[in-house]
C-alpha cells in the first residue's frame, strides 16, 4: 500500500517516533487507531482521517515531545 499524502509529510520523522506510545500517550487510543488515523482509514477500511479536534492535539504532542526532546538536549 503506498503512503497516504499526510504520513508522506511525516515522512522526516516517521520511524524515529514510537507513534504506539504517541496513540496511548496523548490520546489514550490502541497503536493501530492512530495507525489507521495516519493512513487515512477507519478500522474497516473506509474514511478515516483525523477530526479536526484530533489533528489539533496529534499537533500539540508532536510539539510536546519537541519540546520534551529539546529539554533533554539542553540538559546534556
């Protein structure tokens, strides 16, 4: 299956994450919901894209742990 236009703009970024730890983290969701949410399709195979609501808080943890990382890095 080729990549979905949004996880292709993740693409920079999409195998240093754990994005099973993202789902639980921040949206208290299963792995494969926010898997399914970044291919753009619900669990049955149909549309399936982020809300507008959850794509404002997919952002505010990428952020997060942006924000987290650079923390840590300053700190070294």
């Amino acid at each position: 299956m080729a990549k979905s236009p949004f996880r292709q703009r993740l693409n920079d970024i999409l195998i240093d994450i754990s994005w099973g730890q993202i789902a639980k983290k921040y949206f208290g969701k299963s792995p494969s919901w926010l898997y399914h949410k970044l291919d753009g399709i619900d669990g049955n195979g149909g549309d399936g894209h982020f809300s507008d609501a959850e794509l404002e808080q997919f952002k505010g943890a990428l952020c997060d742990l942006a924000d987290r990382i650079r923390r840590v890095a300053d700190s070294l």
